[in-house]
C-alpha cells in the first residue's frame, strides 16, 4: 500500500512503535490476583444462589456448575496474573502512553495540552499494598481518560508533578 | 511573577467552612432515606417482633456508619493552589488527590440557598471543559473568599484568552446572522418521505404486543389462540389479509413518522455569523440551539437513495459538550440540499480540500463483520425460535449470506481521505455517511486489537474527540502507527485551541 503523502513525510514523525514502555510496580500482580480472587468468590455465590433458587439438586447440574466455576476461576487468575506483563506506559515530550490488555490489547495515546486534570486515588485495598492509581482526564468524555492502576506511590506523585507540570505549561508563551 | 497574584489565603491546605457539615450530613441523610425508604415503611406497617427489630438494628448500624463515615469525609477534604495548580484532596477509604491547572478551570460557579446565607457562606463548583466528572464542588465556603478565588481563575483566563487573541488575526466579531437555507413545505415533505420508516415500525410493533399482552393478562384468556380461530389462518386467500395487514401497518408507519418531521422540524431555520451557527425549528415546541463554530469538533454528514434521489442530504454538528450550552451538543439538520452542506462545511471548516489518503482496511474486515453479525445471530435465532418453528427456523441462516453482501458492499465503500487540516472517513451501503475532524482536535487517541486482529497484525483505531468519537476499523499495524504518529504531531504541534 502507498502511504507516502503529500501532507508530510511520516518516518520523520516521532515514532510510537519504538518507545521503550516503564512497568507497573510488582505488588500491581498481587492486587490484580487478589482482585481476580474476589470476583471468582463472587461468582461462586452468585452460582451457588442459583442452585439454590432454582432447585437444580441434581448430580450433573451441580458437576458442571462446579466445573464452570473451576474453569471461570482459571481463566480469571490467568488473566491476572499475564496482565502485568501487558500493561506499561512511556512518557514522550509532548504526549503520554500507556498500553494494557491481554485478550483485547489497547494503546492509548494523550497530548499532555489535551489533559484538564490528574488525579491520585488509592482503595483500602492498594494502601494495604502500597500501590496508586493514577487517572487523568480529558475533555473527551470517559472513553477517553485514562486510568493507570498499581503504580507505586513515588511513581504515582512523580508522574503527577510531571503531567501536571506540562499541562500547565503548554498554556504559557 | 504570576505567582504573587496567588491569594494567601488558598496557598495552605484548607477545609470547607464549618457549615460544610450541615451540607454533607442533610445531604447524606437524604441520600439514605431514598435508599431506604421501602424498609422504612415494612417496619412501620409490620407487627414488631424480633425478626423486624433484628432489620432495625441493622439499618441503623448501617446508617451510622454512612452517617459517621460522610463526617469524617469532611475532615479528610482540602484545597489549596500552589504552583498555579488547583488541589483538591478528598476520600475517607478511597483516598483521592486531585490537581487542575488554573488555565484549564473554565468556571468557578457561586451558589447559596438559605443555610448558606445564614452563614454568609456559599458552595463552589469548579468545572473544566468536558464531562460532568471532571467538576469539583466546595460544598461551603465564605463568600469573600470564594469570591476571590473565582476572580483569580477569571483574571488568569483572561490573561491567557488576551495572549490568544493577539496570536490569532484580530478579527471582529460580529453576531449578523445570514440565513442560509429555511425548509419549505414541500422540503419538510420530502423530509418526511425519506425517513427511515422500519424505525416507526419497530415502535408500532412493539406498542401492538404490549398491548396484546396487556389484554391478555386482563381477559385470562389466549388471546392469540383467539386471534388465531378468529381470523383463521389456515386459507390460502389469508395471504392477502396479510399482505394487506403489511401495507396497513407501512403506511401507518409512514404517516406517524411523517406527522413527526412535521411537528419537529416545521419552519426550520439555519442562520450563520462570522463565529456561529444558530438552527430554529418546531411548530408547537419551538427550539433554538447556536453553537460556536470553533467549538463544533465533527462535521457528520449523511444520505440514504431516496434523499440522494432529491438531492439533499442530513448534517449533524457535534459540539464540544459543555456546562453552559446545558448539553444540547449536537445541531441535527434535516434536509440540507447539497450546495448548502457544502457551503456550511466551508464555513465550519475552513480551507477544506480533501483527497484519498491511500489508507485501506484489511479485507478480513468481511469475515469478522459476517461472522459477528452475521452467523452468530442467525445462529442464535434459529435455537431460539427452534421450538416455535421447527426446522423453518433454519430460514434464519439466510441472513447470513445477505450479511456477508451487506459487509462486503460495506468493506468497498470506506474511504479515508484528508488534507493538511482534516480527516475525513466516508462509509456506508444504505445510508451513507461522511463524518470530518480537524486532526487538532482529537483528544486521544486509541488502538485496539482483539486477539485475532492481534494474531494479524491487524487493530481498530479509536479517535476521541470532545463532541464524539471516530472509529477505523481493520487497519494495518504499520498503517494505524503512521496515522496514530501524524495525528499526535498534528495535535502536538498546533497552539490552537480545540474549543
């Protein structure tokens, strides 16, 4: 296919492909697991509930509840664990990136003069593990913030002094 | 320099005034009685015994702690500015510490109700452009304060918006509307005509079946077995009733969606000024709706045969959402001949001039569309209705190969095509649609890939705007990473403002 266009000459362009990505803090495995754990028990309930409800007292209906529990927990934990080797983010001059996902992979890029604000938040769950999540939002609606979770503390703070360092700068001159 | 004009008062980290409590409490406490107002009236009505007080004494346990936990939340709130930065810190378990840039506050709204002004207090929300989450309220604060705080957030603004205005060619601006087009009645006509009337349809259908299982549920009686021997379906001739039956329910359709254009669209007006576009319309419920055209971020345009036939078309400008146009985003122009969509494009945009990009999708783009729209639900039709149908039901499979036309046409007719200002994606089979951006104003940008399309090399590439979103599906890795490069620089390397 012909890309070269008159508009400009793109392998002159800072190129995306070739960013070296920072990972996330370790304890980011822990939390996801622990995480993952929590919604495996809860699907444990939920198809408990259902059994109960429904009367399915029967051996075969109880064998493959208890074997779609099994395989869902798997899959979850799996997830788990392989997201943090997905996840990463880079900081460039003028934009941010941050790339997840392991069944649907995603690559997020932000112009830092399109950010209107960042925010550090932290659960009981990510004080007890000392990890932050960093959110940062534009005027794009939600489909377009960005959240990164499981960084550590100092990570967090640093990229937030830096983000909101650039915001606030591209306002000037 | 700059930083001198910071009030004092803001530079340490504060609480909300005192009063703030009453706020917060009343506030929560409301919350707490729509909550739970339907226990509320089980215990009041029930007998009292012990498994009724055993549900009080949990309620109340539950209350407090929201109760106590909403205090404690106004002890654990601060805001200071430093560095010209907003802070905002808050959260009793979910801890959370925010920074806005002062340039970036497009608002500090004052409000009070009685307590307030008991108080001699008023509540602060700061809003920046974008969606409601990105707004901070002070639930109380003294009103020379806040009073101050907002004067430096204009003060600041204006500064910035002054710097501007000097970057940009001074231009006057004026508010002298020019009508551009006005629908006349045979317009509103022919709008009417070329509706999408399988919607209308849809709505009369599902209203019919309600009602049917409505009677149903009043007469305790199979009202479509009764249906069924009344009409009697079992005659050859009944092919007609229900060809009739169609023709009916098709015009009836027609006139309710046509009779709807009327109402909506009687008398509309689009007007255009140097910087702004305005739309009027409506018989009984007139609507006026402006928008600033460097706010409008996409320029949607759309067409099906019939309106191609009369040769105009359907344009929907879509505005950077904001407090103050109270949500009204989108200006949706009906009947727009096709030299006037050109000439508002013009002058929405200026200096257009689109040409192909050479940009092309990947053909398994056909597949993946045919399996997911196609196979999956057909599948799932025919399992559903198996039992109703027998093996009819397998009729449902035909939808498969016109999906498979129906996205292959679809695959042939994307184009992506721009110019040094612009993108542009034209697509579509039956109704085809044109939607243009500036590539400045893209807010961020995503790529994203299933595993298959990972598998590939292959992945769909999301632009998100302020008014809306573009997606192009299919591309190319190397592809979508030249087009996601040169909309950065396009974004990064511009001073203009995407509002």
């Amino acid at each position: 296919m012909d890309f070269t266009n008159e508009l400009i000459d793109w392998s002159r362009l800072p190129q995306v492909q070739e960013v070296q990505f920072a990972r996330l803090s370790t304890n980011f495995r822990v939390l996801s697991m622990i995480r993952a754990s929590i919604s495996s028990f809860f699907w444990a309930v939920v198809i408990l509930l259902a059994i109960i409800f429904i009367q399915l007292w029967d051996f075969y209906y109880i064998l493959g509840a208890i074997l779609f529990w099994l395989i869902l927990t798997g899959f979850l934990l799996l997830r788990a664990w392989k997201l943090f080797s997905f996840k990463g983010y880079a900081l460039r001059e003028h934009d941010m990136l941050y790339k997840s996902g392991w069944i649907w992979k995603r690559l997020v890029a932000v112009p830092y003069n399109r950010i209107q604000h960042v925010e550090v938040r932290r659960g009981p769950l990510e004080e007890l593990l000392e990890l932050r999540k960093l959110q940062i939002f534009t005027a794009g609606g939600s489909a377009s913030d960005l959240s990164i979770s499981g960084l550590a503390p100092e990570q967090a703070e640093q990229l937030r002094l830096f983000i909101s360092e650039k915001t606030g700068l591209d306002e000037e001159e | 320099m700059r930083k001198n004009n910071t009030p004092d008062i803001f530079q340490t980290p504060r609480r909300q005034a005192q009063n703030a409590l009453i706020f917060i409490v009343l506030r929560t406490l409301g919350r707490l009685l729509s909550q739970l107002w339907p226990f509320l009236l089980i215990m009041l009505f029930s007998n009292p015994d012990y498994s009724s007080l055993f549900y009080i004494i949990i309620t109340l346990i539950f209350s407090s702690v929201v109760l106590i936990t909403s205090i404690i939340s106004y002890f654990r709130f601060y805001y200071y500015i430093k560095d010209d930065k907003l802070h905002i810190e808050q959260g009793v378990f979910r801890r959370s510490q925010s920074s806005v840039s002062v340039a970036r506050i497009q608002n500090v709204q004052l409000e009070d109700n009685l307590i307030h002004r008991f108080f001699k207090t008023v509540s602060a929300s700061v809003t920046t452009a974008g969606s409601s989450e990105s707004e901070f309220v002070i639930n109380s604060m003294d009103r020379g304060e806040a009073e101050q705080l907002r004067e430096f957030v204009l003060q600041r603004k204006k500064s910035l918006e002054q710097k501007e205005e000097k970057t940009e060619v001074k231009e006057a601006k004026s508010h002298d509307f020019q009508q551009l087009f006005q629908l006349s009645f045979s317009q509103l006509f022919k709008v009417g005509i070329s509706q999408n009337h399988f919607r209308a349809i849809g709505i009369m259908m599902g209203a019919v079946a309600y009602l049917l299982s409505q009677a149903q549920e009043v007469f305790r009686q199979d009202i479509f077995d009764w249906a069924y021997t009344f009409v009697g379906w079992t005659n050859q001739a009944d092919y007609l009733i229900i060809f009739l039956l169609v023709l009916i329910l098709f015009v009836l359709a027609m006139m309710i969606s046509m009779i709807t254009v009327f109402f909506t669209y009687y008398n509309l007006r689009l007007e255009i000024s140097r910087d702004q576009v305005r739309l009027r319309q409506g018989l009984i419920r007139r609507k006026e709706q402006t928008a600033q055209l460097r706010k409008i971020q996409i320029f949607d345009w759309s067409t099906n045969p019939i309106r191609r036939m009369m040769n105009f078309v359907t344009v929907i400008l879509q505005q950077a959402s904001s407090t103050e146009n109270g949500g009204q985003n989108t200006l949706y122009i009906p009947g727009c001949a096709t030299d006037h969509q050109e000439s508002l494009l013009n002058s929405v945009f200026k200096k257009i001039n689109l040409r192909p990009s050479g940009l092309q999708l990947h053909p398994s783009m056909v597949w993946r569309y045919t399996l997911f729209r196609g196979l999956i639900p057909a599948m799932l039709a025919v399992g559903a209705s198996y039992n109703l149908f027998g093996y009819y039901a397998l009729f449902f499979l035909l939808w498969v190969p016109l999906s498979y036309v129906f996205n292959r046409k679809l695959y042939q007719s994307w184009r992506v095509e721009w110019d040094e200002e612009h993108i542009a994606i034209k697509r579509g089979v039956w109704n085809y649609s044109v939607s243009i951006m500036p590539w400045y104003k893209i807010q961020s940008i995503e790529f994203k890939q299933s595993r298959f399309q990972h598998r590939r090399d292959l992945g769909n590439l999301w632009l998100y705007t302020a008014g809306g979103n573009l997606m192009i599906p299919y591309l190319e890795l190397a592809d979508a990473y030249k087009l996601q490069n040169l909309i950065l620089y396009k974004a990064e390397s511009t001073k203009k403002s995407w509002m």
